[in-house]
C-alpha cells in the first residue's frame, strides 16, 4: 500500500514545475493549481495493509461503527521529513505549511490489497474539534459588553493559541502558551523560578482554581485508571503545585540540543497531562471572565433593547399546570432571536421555574407548556410522572433512595447523542419541590462540563429505575 501525507500551504507560492522525488520508499512530490502551489507531499510505497483505515463494529451489539485510522506515525515521520525540507528552502523561499491539519491518502500497490483498503483518504482538522452550537446571543452580547482592558486582551490571545495548539496535539506550544497567560496577567515582568512561584502563591483565586482542578483531575483518573499527572501528588501543598508548573515552564521554553532531557517536538504526547491541567486552570479563569461580561445586566439590556428595536425577537408563552384549583401562571416571554433552539426552550424553563417560585406555586406545579406565540407550536413540555398527582404528592420509600440517575439526550454535529450521569440523593422520601430542584441541578452539572451543550431530551430516574419521575423535551420543530 502506498501512505501519502500532504501538508496544506497557508501561504502564496509560485512554482513554476513539479514532478515527484523518489529516495528509496519515499516520494516527495508538490501538488499545483496553475502555478501556484497548494500541497507539499510525501507519499510512502511498501507499507503494510494492517495501516490501512478500517471500520471496526461498536461492542455490546451497538450498531454504529467506528472509523480506525492508523496513519499518525507515518504522519509523524512525514512532518518530521518535510520540516527537514522546510528548513533547507526556507533561504530562498518561506513555505508556510500547516502541520495541524494534514491529509492521509492510502492506494492499494496490488489487486488483493484494493477490496482491503475501505477509506481512501482522511482530513485531519484540528479547528472542528473547537467548535461548538454557539448561540448568536452569545455572540452579539459579547459585542455589547464594555471594553476590556489591554492586559486581559493580550493574555487571552496566550490562551486562545494555546487551545488551538492543544487540539492539534502540540502540547509544548499549549502548555507555554498557557504559562504566558498567567506571566501576562500576574507575574509582572518577573521570570525567575522562585519569584514567579511567590507571585503565583499569592493570589488566592488562583491557587483554589489550581487545588480544585487537581482534585477533579486525580479524581477523574482513579475513576477511569488511567495516567495522570506526574508533576505533583494530590495531596502536595498549593505552593509546591505551583513551582511544579513553573519549573516544567522553564524546562520546556528552554531548548538545547546537548541536554540529554530536551524534549522532542515531533514526540509531545508526554507533556499532553500536563498541557490540560494547565489548559484547565487557565480555562477556568477566562470562562469565568468571559460569562461575566456576556451575561451582564448592561450587555442584556442593550442586546434585547437593540433585537426589539430591530424586529429580531421570538416571543413564547409558557402555561403551568398545578394540583390545586388556583390561579396558574401564563408568562409571555421575549427573547432576542429569531432562531427558536433548545439553548432558547432551556432558558424558558429556567425562567419559569423562577416564576413559579416567586409566585409561591412550585410545590404543585406539575407541569410546563411552553409554545411559539405567534406560529402556535408547541416549543416545549416538562411533565411530572403519576406519582405527582397521588395523595401524598411523593415517592416514599422504605429503604433511602440512593442516587438519582439523569438520562438526556443532546444534539451534536447534525446528530442526536446519547449521554447518563448519575448524583447522590440520600433520602427515603421525594417531593415535588425536590424534583424540580433535582432538575435544575441536571441542568447546571449538564451546563458546568459543557456550556453549549444542547438538550433535546431529559429525563430523571430512582437509581435503576426504568420509569422517570419527571421528564423534559422540545418540540417536534426545535432541530439545534
């Protein structure tokens, strides 16, 4: 089988010929579009089938099947080859290529190899793997907000390049990007190892955002058995995490070829915990920034007042229905968008859950309709199970129930998927208050490990139960 590796060019280049090099098993070969050159090439002859991608079937009778491509060393020795060209040419002519984002191509060198060979190329692109269903709010109140200082401007450029690097698996350039993050916003001009660690251990929101993503870091690894950090242990104070972050940032900024412990940018994987940690921490801080001002009071008013006046705004009318034969809630709600998703039906239902609150009807309402004023469509419905309208208006258990499983369903890249949790709930008894509460707190734990994360279904369960206690959905129309 023949293995080609083509690396896109992000710059303007003109290359009047081009015809393939042959060295041995390797081909070196330019692709052109008239003159103008678009790929630098490096194909390899006689590479064994078992490198070939495959469709393997999920276990556990799961009907989808999983895309195995097993390319990524011979895309290593290619990168590796062709930065080694990069360095030669780069004299006469700058090639800028992009190592984040490559092609494999694979083409079979006989017939017996044509029937094994199921995919013929494969686009490695890194940027997809950042991109989420943001919502234009998101977008446009960010617009709103009021300026920034500069600092907060340049440092959060470190971290954007430094998840950028992440995802195309330069862990080196991700951690030192993050590491400049935190130089730019608290270190004030300071490089030395044990200044930076003082500064560092000073600053309190800081060193409960490095103690707590530990914690969920360790946590998550004994959950999972798999590798975790190995620059601190759990129980190291904060100030000794610090300077192992500091001390791993000047080993990796500073290169030399005569040191036996430099690192090899073509072999990053074993930095890949530590730039996560450190993407986690730094992460922490920016989200927290970047929520405050997109939610903020001032930039909601004036994203809502600029949508109203622009005629950009979807108007929903909520009905709640209660056990009681008293007054019921009808809120009319107007939202600045034109594009009804389940982000929007979410936040509806947040707000009418305060409402009711409010209002003091929580403890016997029972159920949400929530629908398009103007087209007359149902939008959304969370209803709770029989169990609601009995007697006593709760589940009573002799034994305490344990945990409460969440089961939901989510909408992802032009597909619907699957995901369960599950949180502790020691009690013997539940209440209508208390599921509403237990809904809201799925809806926040959904949020906290993924603020865009789009519901289209949920429902609630007594630990393996199969009946839901109560559950939440958008209508037929909402598709993002």
């Amino acid at each position: 089988m023949i293995l080609t590796v083509a690396f896109d060019v992000k710059n303007h280049v003109e290359v009047m010929e081009g015809w393939p090099i042959k060295k041995g098993d390797t081909s070196f070969f330019l692709e052109r579009e008239g003159d103008v050159l678009k790929r630098v090439c490096l194909a390899f002859s006689g590479v064994g089938i078992k490198h070939a991608p495959r469709l393997t079937p999920e276990k556990d009778g799961d009907t989808q099947a999983h895309l195995v491509i097993k390319g990524d060393d011979y895309a290593a020795l290619a990168r590796k080859t062709i930065m080694n060209w990069q360095a030669v040419v780069s004299g006469p002519q700058i090639v800028d290529l992009d190592y984040d984002s490559y092609e494999l191509r694979f083409h079979p060198e006989s017939i017996e190899e044509e029937p094994l060979i199921h995919v013929s190329a494969f686009k490695s692109d890194s940027g997809k793997s950042l991109n989420r269903a943001c919502d234009f709010e998101q977008m446009g109140r960010a617009f709103c907000a009021g300026p920034i200082s500069d600092d907060r401007i340049e440092s959060t450029s470190h971290f954007r390049e430094g998840r950028i690097a992440f995802e195309a698996g330069r862990y080196v350039d991700s951690y030192n990007n993050m590491f400049l993050f935190l130089e730019t916003r608290y270190c004030e001009g300071k490089t030395g190892n044990d200044r930076q660690t003082d500064i560092l251990s000073k600053h309190r929101e800081f060193c409960d955002i490095v103690e707590q993503t530990a914690k969920e870091f360790f946590r998550e690894a004994a959950l999972h058995r798999g590798g975790t950090l190995d620059l601190f242990k759990p129980n190291d104070a904060v100030r000794d995490k610090i300077k192992a972050l500091v001390l791993l940032r000047g080993k990796l900024r500073h290169h030399s070829l005569k040191s036996p412990h430099r690192w090899d940018p073509n072999r990053q994987n074993a930095h890949e915990p530590a730039a996560r940690f450190l993407s986690a921490v730094v992460g922490d801080i920016v989200i927290k920034e970047s929520l405050a001002d997109i939610y903020s009071q001032t930039a909601l008013e004036a994203f809502r007042e600029i949508s109203i006046e622009t005629g950009h705004e979807t108007k929903i009318t909520l009905d709640t229905s209660r056990l009681e034969k008293q007054r019921t809630l009808s809120l009319n709600m107007s939202y600045p968008t034109t594009v009804v998703s389940s982000a929007l039906c979410l936040a509806t239902v947040r707000n009418a859950i305060k409402a009711c609150e409010r209002n003091g009807q929580l403890g016997d309402t029972v159920k949400f309709e929530g629908t398009h004023t103007k087209l007359g469509l149902e939008l959304l419905s969370v209803e709770f199970d029989v169990w609601a309208y009995t007697q006593t208006r709760a589940i009573e258990m002799e034994k305490p129930i344990e945990r409460i499983r969440c089961d939901f369903e989510h909408y992802s890249f032009g597909t619907i998927a699957k995901h369960s949790f599950s949180f502790p709930f020691k009690c013997t008894k539940l209440t209508i208050p208390d599921a509403w509460n237990l809904l809201q707190f799925s809806f926040d734990n959904i949020e906290k490990k993924n603020p865009t994360t789009r519901i289209m279904r949920l429902k609630l369960f007594l630990d393996q139960g199969n009946k839901a206690i109560v559950s939440y959905r958008v209508g037929a129309q909402v598709r993002h």
